[in-house]
C-alpha cells in the first residue's frame, strides 16, 4: 500500500510534467525557426563573400544585391514589375475582405480553405503556405460580382 507522501510526491511530478510539455514545445518551435533562420543567413553571408572575393579579383562585373532574409518576402509573388513583390498580409486581406462584403466563411470558400484559416490569417496567427500565396492574392484581386459568382460556384 503506497503511503500519503508518495502519492502526493507522484501527483506533484504529473503537474510539473504536464506545466512544463507547453513550455518546451514553444522552446522547440523556436529552436527550430531560430536554426532555419540562422541556415538562411549563413546562406546569405556566403553568397556576400562570394560577391566580395569576385571584387577583391578586380571582375568589372557589378554585383548582385544578395536576397534580404525577410519572412515577408519569402510568401511574395511577382506582380510583372520587376523589383516589386505582392506579399500577402493581414491587413489586406482583412481589407479585400471588407471590401468584398464578405464573411469568412464566405472568404474561406472563395480561396478554398477553412474559416478557421481565415481567423487565422486576420488575427496574424498564421500565415498560408507560400506554394499557396499566388493563388490567394489572384483571388483577393478579383471583383465583387467575379468573386461572389466564385464563392457561389463553389457552394
């Protein structure tokens, strides 16, 4: 028969356990995007040195601006300009969607995904997938009448 201090011991250490697994799952996200962000630096600072060797040399060519780490940047999709970007942000898609008239859950059926996704995407939550982003502002640029006929279809 266990006694009183051991159960209270086991019950104490079930807590600290159960307190501690949110803690170390946001440490290991973290961990994870501070590595991903440190491999794209170390990308970047080769790609720089690179440039530096090429002007050391004396080669006439001049040298390329190194891409900028920005997590904007990398959902964003060429608008036909060069040198212009159209990122996917927050606000504008809370924006579209004001515009538009639209509820979420109307919105989630135009860009073919969830309610929750939208809650997500207005609150910066999250973000979508950059493989996704280039469809979603196509549809964020369409017209009322286009993108409620799209919402419709879809229904």
């Amino acid at each position: 028969m266990t006694s009183f201090a051991d159960s209270l011991k086991r019950e104490i250490a079930r807590i600290a356990r159960k307190e501690l697994r949110d803690e170390i799952t946001t440490l290991r996200k973290n961990t994870i995007a501070q590595r991903l962000e440190i491999s794209a630096m170390k990308k970047q600072m080769g790609a720089v040195q690179s440039q530096l060797k090429k002007l050391a040399r004396g080669n006439p060519e001049p040298p390329k601006a190194p891409k900028l780490l920005d997590s904007a940047s990398s959902a964003a999709t060429s608008k036909g300009k060069p040198g212009r970007k159209a990122v996917f942000t927050a606000e504008r898609l809370k924006t579209q969607r004001a515009r538009l008239g639209f509820t979420q859950d109307q919105m989630a059926r135009l860009l073919e995904v969830s309610a929750l996704s939208i809650w997500k995407w207005e609150s910066g939550g999250a973000a979508p997938r950059a493989s996704r982003v280039p469809q979603i502002l196509q549809r964020l640029a369409l017209g009322k009448r286009e993108a409620l006929a799209l919402v419709t279809e879809v229904e």
